[in-house]
C-alpha cells in the first residue's frame, strides 16, 4: 500500500516523522512497519512537505534484505 501525506508546515511535517517510531513499536507485534520517505522539491497547494508512506510486512522485508 503507497500513500503520499502532504503537510504545509515544517512543524506538523518533524511530529509526523518523530512519531513513526511509536507507530511501528505498535505494530511490530502484528509483523508491520511504516517506512516514510520525503519527496525533494515537492510543491502543491497543500503543502510542500511531502512523503510517502507504505506500510510493510516485516517478514517480507526480511526475506527481500537476505536476512
């Protein structure tokens, strides 16, 4: 699942990025992460602090890593 969150503030845009880590503590137990990547030179009329989101199996990601 890909999504793309946009945030017109730099302040909104850090707590979102700080608070991925509690999120996937939370959802380790169900074999899933969220893994965020910001998008460079982003512009819309929402915002210009993008990102997209996907939320991964960790066993997946495993089995892709080798590990």
């Amino acid at each position: 699942m890909n999504n793309i969150i946009v945030f017109n503030d730099s302040h909104e845009a850090d707590v979102f990025t700080e608070s991925v880590d509690k999120i996937n503590d939370q959802l380790q137990s169900h074999n899933l992460e969220v893994s965020l990547n910001f998008i460079e030179d982003y512009v819309s009329p929402e915002g210009e602090f993008a990102y997209t989101v996907v939320i991964n199996n960790i066993d997946d990601l495993h089995h892709k890593s080798g590990d």
